[in-house]
C-alpha cells in the first residue's frame, strides 16, 4: 500500500547568495524579487547577508512581505554600506569569515543568484567545501540568461587541466527558472510540512 503521508522535505532554510548593486541589469532585480517570493510560497527561510539594496534588499523584502522568515547575517563594519533591512532580524558579527560560516551553519541549500566579485567568492568557498566533502548541501546557480556561464566555462577549464575532477561538474547545478531551481534543491511547488 502506498503511503499517503505528506513529503518530508530537509531543506528549510535556504543561503542566498547575490549582488548589492543598485545599477545593475532591472531584470536582475526583477529576478531576485520573484525568487524571494517564492521563497515565501513555499514556507522556506531565506538567510542572506542583511542588505536593504540590491538584488539582496529587493529577494529579502518580497520573502519578508510574503511571510518567509528571513535572516540577515551582517559584518558590523558594512553596516553603513550594505544598511541593514529594516524589520529583518540580523545577526551582527565582526569579521566576513564569521559571516559566511553563519550563513553555512544556519543553511540547508544554497541559491547564487547574479552578484558581482562577493558573490563570486561566496560560492566559490561553498563549492570548495563541498569538493573537500566538509558538506553535500545542494548548491544552485540561477539566471535567466548567460550571467554564470563564463564561470562554468571557467570551472571546466579547471577540469580539462586535470586540476579539478570531472565529477565536481556534479557537485551544483545551473538552471534558468525559479521553478527549477526549487526543483534542483529538492523543493517543489507544495511547501514543505512544519
């Protein structure tokens, strides 16, 4: 007999890692605030560095206004550059090191969405981990068009130069819909069950 239970799912709490540019492409924007509502549809915590601008602020509010529990993990010295979002708990720290293992620790998948060279370094150091086998917690890039594509090519480089195994190109995955996205981190379109 099959079993009729709800799914069970274990990512609750989703790392959003992307840009705090203000000058970037709008559909960038546009993006982030979709996936942050989204977020928010499916009954997920988003976690992110704090920002109130950007594709950060703009993903944060919409998961925010869709009743997504957010949390924002901010170094006291960016506080006067990244200005934290008003009415987001926040866990000040000291140090970027302390921000990004807050950010890990308090995570079940990560989401890189477009971002300049923080972002980048971001999800770098989470792939890092994940090839030195310190983590096997979904990693997703997501863009509607080629903004990742010049890293992947980067990262393929790495493995034709037999300096990065080929089985790390199944260590993330790149999609280029919202929809996909929940789907590569093992999320659909029915929220998870409290």
């Amino acid at each position: 007999m099959a079993d009729s239970s709800p799914l069970q799912f274990s990512v609750r709490s989703v790392c959003v890692y992307c840009g705090s540019s203000e000058s970037t492409n709008p559909a960038y924007h546009d993006l982030a605030t979709r996936f942050g509502a989204e977020l928010a549809k499916r009954g997920l915590r988003m976690v992110y560095g704090g920002g109130s601008i950007g594709l950060m602020g703009r993903c944060a509010e919409a998961a925010r206004a869709g009743g997504a529990q957010v949390l924002g993990v901010m170094p006291r010295f960016l506080e006067a550059r990244e200005i934290p979002l008003a009415d987001v708990p926040h866990r000040m720290v000291d140090t970027m090191h302390e921000r990004k293992m807050v950010m890990f620790q308090e995570s079940d998948a990560f989401v890189v969405l477009p971002g300049g060279i923080g972002t980048l370094e971001e999800a770098v150091e989470v792939l890092s981990w994940r090839r030195l086998d310190l983590h096997d917690k979904p990693v997703v890039f997501l863009s509607e068009d080629d903004f990742w594509v010049p890293f992947f090519e980067l990262v393929q480089h790495t493995i034709d130069a037999k300096l990065t195994p080929a089985s790390f190109a199944s260590a993330y995955a790149h999609v280029r819909s919202i929809d996909a996205c929940f789907d590569a981190i093992g999320i659909g379109v029915t929220a998870p069950a409290p």
